[in-house]
C-alpha cells in the first residue's frame, strides 16, 4: 500500500511539474510570435526610409553613384536596379516637354 501511495504521489506531482514547464514555454512561444511582426514592422520601416531617400536624391538629380555609396551597394548597377523604374517617369517628361514644344512651334507658325 505504501508503494501504491508513492506511485500516485509521484504521478500527482508530475502533471503539475509539467503544467509549470507548458505554461512558461507557452508564454515564451507567444512572446516570440508577438517579436515577429514588431521586427518585420522595424525592417519595413528602415527600407522605406532609405529607398524614400534614395529616390529623393535621385530626383535632385543626385549622382547614382553617390546614391549608391550612400545606401552601401556593392556597385552602382544594384543601385540602378532600384532606380531603373523611376527612368521610365523621366523620359515620360522628356516627351512631354518636347511635344509641347512642337505644339508650341506648330501653333506659332500658324498664327
């Protein structure tokens, strides 16, 4: 009997042993699920604020390659990866201000 006892005791105690250790790797896991997207939001935060910077210097028509060794970039053609979709916009301008000119000329001679 006295062993039966001590069989229960011990298994009585062990639940609660375990229960303690579920709990803390419980919170633990949430603590880490939680860190996940205050991370994530930091990253998204840093990156945004450099490519803003970059596209801003690269619209004062700062040099790529000052932009380039400013971000850190390996070379200057990652940097003009980044920049290559900003490009398109300029020679949207560049057409426009040419089309106006000739609007302009074409308007004048037949005035």
């Amino acid at each position: 009997m006295v062993t039966e006892t001590l069989q229960y005791f011990v298994f009585f105690c062990r639940p609660a042993y375990s229960a303690i250790l579920v709990k803390c790797l419980i919170i633990n896991v949430l603590r880490f699920i939680l860190a996940i997207p205050f991370f994530t939001a930091f990253l998204n935060i840093t990156y945004t604020a450099r490519h803003t910077w970059a596209t801003t210097a690269y619209y004062c028509e700062i040099h790529p390659g000052i932009i380039s060794e400013a971000m850190g970039h390996s070379s200057i053609t990652v940097t003009e990866t980044y920049l290559k979709p900003f490009r398109s916009k300029k020679i949207d301008e560049a057409n426009k201000q040419v089309l106006d000119f000739v609007k302009r000329s074409v308007m004048g001679a037949s005035a």
